[in-house]
C-alpha cells in the first residue's frame, strides 16, 4: 500500500519553509499589533532588523526551493543554511522575548528536528548541544531569576533533550525503512544479471509514457544478441551470462539516462526508450554501442569470440497510443534487422546504421 505521508527532502524543506512564514506573521503581530505587543511588551529595538533579514532569507529561500530540484546543489546549500537561519533567529528572539523566560523556548523542539531529519543522530546531538550552550548562557546573563524560573529552565532543558533524542531514534528509524523499500523497489523493477530495468518495468514505463500523451516524442527500440543459441550451445550459459552483464554494461553506459532508459526485455532480448524521435541524437548513441561491440572479446574454454547485436527502432511519428502495436512494429523492424544480415540496426524512416 502506498505511503502518502512518505515525504521526499524537498517536500519536507517546503513544510519548513511554510512553517517559517507562519512564525514570521505570528512574530510581526506580536511585536506589532497594540492590543497584543502592550501586553507581551517584548523588546522591539532590533526586532526590526530581524524582520528584515528573515523575510530577506525566506524570499530567497523559497524561489530556491521553487527553482531547484532535490539534488541540486543549490537545494542542499539551502538546507544548511535553513537551520543556520532558523538557529539564529530562534536565539535572537530568545532574547528579545524574555531570554530563558520566553515563551518561544518551544522553537528550538523545531531546530532539533529540523537538524535530525538530515543527519539523524548526528544532527540530533549537535543542534541539542548547541542550543543547550545558547540557552545555559542566557541562563547565566539573566542571574539572578526567581526560583520558578529556575525550575522552567532546568524543566526546558530536560524536554530538548528527550524529545532530540526520541526525535533522533524516530527519524533514523524512518530514514532506514525508507531506504529498505527502495532496496525492494529496485529488486522488484530490476533485473539482477544485467543490472537493466526489467520487462515488467518496461511495460509500466511505455504504459506511463502513452498516459502522458509523450507517444509522438519517444522512441521505442528492441534489440537482440545475434547468434546468441550458438554462443549458449558452444561456450556454455556461464559465459552466456558473462555476455548478457557486458551487454547491459555497454547500454547503461553508451546512452545517457537524460536521453533514454534501458531495459532487459528478456533472454537475450533488450529494449530502450529513448524521450526523443530525433535520429540525430540517437544514432550516437547506437554508434557507441556498436563501437563498444567491435572492441570486446570474450574467451572461453572453446576459444575466443566477437558479438553482435540487431536493433529495430520505431519512433512512432504517427503517434499510435496502442501500447502493443508500438512494440510489434518495433519487433518487425528487429526482425527486418535480422533477416537482412544482422549486426545493424533499422529505423522505421529506412536508415540503417550497421555495426
């Protein structure tokens, strides 16, 4: 069953980063709004630059986030600088709110968790002892304090630092599950001699792709190991598997996975989906592979022997939907390949690259 409250660093970013704003307006009423700031009557002398680095910060912040993708360099510079920020703001609000009387102490639960998320135990400890050094010198700056005061900050410090290390256990916890269902995941879509995307996967993935209309900008290619009984019959599977590894070596690395994807379709067979129909961007690519064949031998016990490969490339310019009637038009331009001396590989326009 899918886990809808599964978030991804970036999504959790953005909940931090509209939490933020939440506290921003909070913070601007209290200061600001009479009925509210005559009663509170926290310090505004440098509230005012306060407000102005964070919005600055927050502006900044989150056209990053709206900007910059997961692993972007840019998004993990920015969740460093999150918490940086959200410590010295929740330190510069101490102060202006009462030091170690303030209400706002509560933030710092948010610090902790915002650190744990990222490096979980790790994160946990630091941003624990960070605040506690924050807080024990404000402690310190604010002596001599009534005895209620003293039992608040002694009862603070106790809940930073079980609800840091509770937090740390709960989100390591977490972070490992996840890890352990994309483990799974990939088993269940990959296949394990070949390293390459499954059948299964490929049929989900063109099912995927004909939803989102993207029919008329792919391109879907079979592919097949000429003679491949012959090196099984002659060589034996040991080296027949050796073969198919090689194969799924030389495709993950001769087509870049901004252009297309690869796939072990079964036996001897493959496929890829390129994102384009564009022949001018996948012929390189076939000329790769075809370059990387030329260079390989493999040896066995009955000698040492050359491969080649046939490939059918259909790039749908009709912009058929029907999933099956894609891939058989495919396989008869393989076929095509095949029956016409192998080692080539023949686009539905009639080019012809041969190995």
């Amino acid at each position: 069953m899918k886990d809808n409250f599964l978030l991804t660093d970036t999504v959790t970013e953005q909940i931090f980063s509209i939490v933020r704003w939440i506290f921003l307006v909070v913070a601007v009423v209290v200061f600001y709004y009479p009925p509210i700031a005559s009663i509170v009557n926290f310090e505004l002398h440098t509230f005012n630059y306060l407000l102005i680095f964070g919005f600055a910060y927050m502006t900044i912040a989150q056209i990053a986030l709206w900007l910059a993708p997961g692993n972007h360099t840019i998004f993990n510079l920015l969740m460093k600088t999150g918490i940086l920020f959200d410590y010295i703001a929740l330190i510069w609000l101490l102060i202006l709110t009462g030091g170690v009387t303030s209400p706002l102490f509560p933030i710092s639960y948010l610090l902790v968790m915002h650190s744990t998320i990222y490096w979980k135990i790790p994160g946990a400890v630091i941003s624990c002892t960070v605040v506690v050094i924050s807080y024990c010198i404000l402690f310190w700056n604010s002596l001599p304090l009534p005895s209620l005061s003293i039992v608040n900050f002694l009862l603070n410090l106790t809940f930073l630092i079980v609800i840091g290390f509770f937090g740390a256990l709960i989100v390591n916890r977490e972070r490992h599950h996840q890890k352990l269902q994309y483990v799974y995941k990939d088993l269940i879509v990959r296949d394990y001699l070949t390293g390459l995307y499954n059948h299964r996967h490929f049929q989900e993935t063109l099912k995927n792709a004909l939803k989102r209309n993207k029919r008329t900008g792919m391109a879907v290619v079979l592919a097949d190991i000429d003679n491949f009984k012959h090196i099984n019959d002659t060589h034996g599977h040991v080296v027949g598997d050796k073969v198919l590894m090689k194969i799924g070596e030389i495709l993950q690395q001769s087509i870049p996975s901004s252009l297309g994807i690869s796939f072990r379709y079964g036996g001897e067979e493959f496929a890829i989906l390129f994102q384009t129909p564009d022949k001018e961007k996948i012929i390189p690519c076939l000329e790769e592979i075809y370059k990387a064949l030329r260079e390989i031998q493999f040896t066995s016990e009955n000698g040492t022997f050359s491969i080649t490969m046939s490939f059918g490339l259909f790039t749908n310019q009709q912009g058929i939907s029907n999933q099956v009637d894609i891939v058989r038009r495919a396989d008869k331009l393989l076929y095509k390949a095949k029956h016409n001396g192998k080692n080539q590989a023949i686009f539905d326009c009639g080019t012809v690259i041969r190995g």
